[in-house]
C-alpha cells in the first residue's frame, strides 16, 4: 500500500483548521490500509506529528504565527519523510500552503503532490486576480476594486468608496481563507470602511474591497470535472465567518440546494469554468452568491477546501452516496 504524507498545519491564520481536515484525511487513509505520516512543515525537517494537538476555538494570532519561520517549509519539503513517500496529500489552508509556495517545493523535489499546480493554487489565492481571469472568461464576478497596505485612508477616499459601492461592500484580505480578517460592511459609516480595511490589512499586505451581494450563499465542489450537488449555506445568524464554518450547529446546509434545475446546471456550468480559467485539478470548491434576480456571482475558488466534520465538499459528496474514506482515497488514486 502506498506511503503518504499528509501536510497539516503550517504557517497560516487557519493553522488549527489545516490540523482538522489533515487530521481527518489521514485518519481516513489509515482506515482505507495506507501508511500514512502526518506532516506539519511549521517545524522543519523534524515535523512528523503522531497526535492531533488540542485545537483553540479562535484563529491564531499575529504573535503566534510570528514565532514560526517560514524557512522551515524549505527543510520540510527536502527532509526524508518526503523523500520516501509515495505522494504528498497537502491539506495546508491558507498562505504557504495554497497559494503555490508548498507545491512549488514539492514540484522542485520531485515529489508527486495532489491537486492543483503551484501556478493554479497562486491564481486562485490571489482574489483579485483571480477575478480578472474570472472577468475575461465572462463569469459574472461582483465589482472590486483593492488597496495596498499604507494607503492613505483620507474622506475623500473613503467616501468615494461609499459612493462606488452604495449596496455595501465585502472588505477581506486578498489571499486569505477561513473568513479571518473579512468584514462586511452595509452602515455607509466611513469609519467603519476604514477599519474594515486596516483589519484586512493585519492579514495580507492586500485588502480587497467587493461588491456586496445581498442573496444566497451557495458553493459547488467539484471533483475534477464532475460538479457535486450545489450547498446552500445559511447562517442561524450573522454572516458566515470563523466561528460559522468551524462550529457545529451554527449553520444550516440544504444539499442540494433547492434551485430550479436550469439555474442549477448553470451554476454548476460557472463552477467548472472558474475551475478551468485558473488552471485548476484535483478536489476544488466554488463560491457563489446568488441575488435576487437569481443573477449568480461567482466570488473565489479554493484549491485546498477544508475537510473537517463541518466541511462542505465531505457533504456534498455524501449527497451523492460517496463516504468520507472513498472522497480521500481520491486525493490518493485519482479519480
């Protein structure tokens, strides 16, 4: 049976849940008879993890994540565990890990990885390039528009932000995931547009500033080619942040989303092409607001989506009659 390695944790605010989907992968792969080492590149050369360490309810902080050195991925990628696998299973959420860094390690190591390419998973993290890809394939996109860290934040700038996006707007970090460091904001305050921005700007030198688009969150996996049914996603309350996606209980899923089948097939049709435009493979999901023209707006694609207990592709394969253990072995076997 095939040795893999399972990268978890890593250098990134979603840390803790790159520990829970790697976990639950590996777990998974060990039930199905592979030999399987669990990985945190966080650590160097010496980063086997043989238990799943306790996991905070909150994201880590700036100071935690500072401790760390990002060199360790280099000592990581060419140490022996690595060496002898069979292949890489990357379940590294978030800077270092899915935006191109790991996988081009990997790639100049010549160890097989599953998932997407090194230039793929550095498309899809960068939002707002992404978004002109996006643009140019003519998959509706909300408008955007983004800001370097140290930026002067005068009125004059913020209220014509104000005046651009008058419905609201989406302020995050432009590579980043798990929510951490997104806000939504809807007063039309030019306080709150401002701290919106300085709060993104503690995640990513980039903030990017979206259209909000009131409607439905929606999001559809895809394994390779083949879309999985579409995921309605609907908070029992707020938005659906951190503590919305990691908690059980927080949020509700329809799966399938109760959607007219041509709108459905149209969705699933804008999923794969924003999967193609970026040059995407393997297990990726797909992010949708749908308003309430039943007008889909494509938002970001994740090329290493969670795989936690409360994760969206496990259930939307599990729709569909796939388990948990046969959605793993694919990362392994292909499809």
């Amino acid at each position: 049976m095939k040795k893999v390695a399972v990268l978890l944790g890593g250098i990134s605010p979603e840390r803790y849940i790159s520990f829970r989907s790697g976990w639950a992968v590996a777990q998974a792969l060990r039930s199905l008879g592979y030999h399987v080492q669990c990985v945190d590149p966080a650590l160097g050369a010496e980063s086997v993890i043989e238990h799943l360490p306790p996991i905070p309810s909150d994201a880590p902080s700036s100071e935690e994540l500072a401790a760390f050195d990002p060199r360790s991925y280099i000592a990581c990628a060419t140490s022996p565990i690595l060496a002898e696998c069979d292949c890489a299973v990357n379940m590294l959420h978030g800077p270092y890990g899915e935006d191109g860094v790991m996988q081009t390690l990997l790639e100049l190591c010549g160890i097989p990885f599953v998932g997407s390419t090194a230039l793929a998973c550095r498309l899809a993290m960068d939002k707002a390039r992404a978004k002109l890809l996006f643009a140019a394939r003519g998959i509706p996109t909300p408008a955007w528009v983004t800001f370097e860290r140290g930026t002067t934040l005068d009125h004059e700038l913020l209220g014509e932000l104000r005046e651009q996006f008058r419905s609201g707007m989406v302020v995050k970090p432009n590579c980043g995931g798990s929510t951490v460091g997104v806000s939504i904001v809807t007063s039309g305050n030019l306080d709150d547009i401002e701290s919106a921005i300085t709060k993104a700007w503690e995640y990513d030198r980039t903030a990017l500033v979206e259209a909000y688009i009131a409607g439905r969150e929606l999001t559809v996996a895809l394994m390779g080619d083949r879309p999985l049914p579409i995921i309605e996603i609907v908070p029992r309350d707020g938005f659906y942040d951190y503590a919305h996606k990691y908690s059980p209980g927080m949020t509700d899923y329809i799966v399938p989303a109760e959607l007219d089948e041509t709108l459905a097939e149209f969705i699933a049709t804008l999923a794969h092409e924003a999967h193609r435009v970026l040059g995407c493979s393997g297990i990726t999901r797909v992010d949708f607001r749908l308003d309430d023209d039943n007008q889909p707006w494509c938002l970001e694609v994740n090329t290493i989506p969670g795989m936690t207990e409360t994760s969206l592709v496990p259930k939307a394969a599990a729709a569909i009659g796939i388990s948990f253990e046969e959605l793993c072995r694919t990362f392994v076997e292909g499809f």
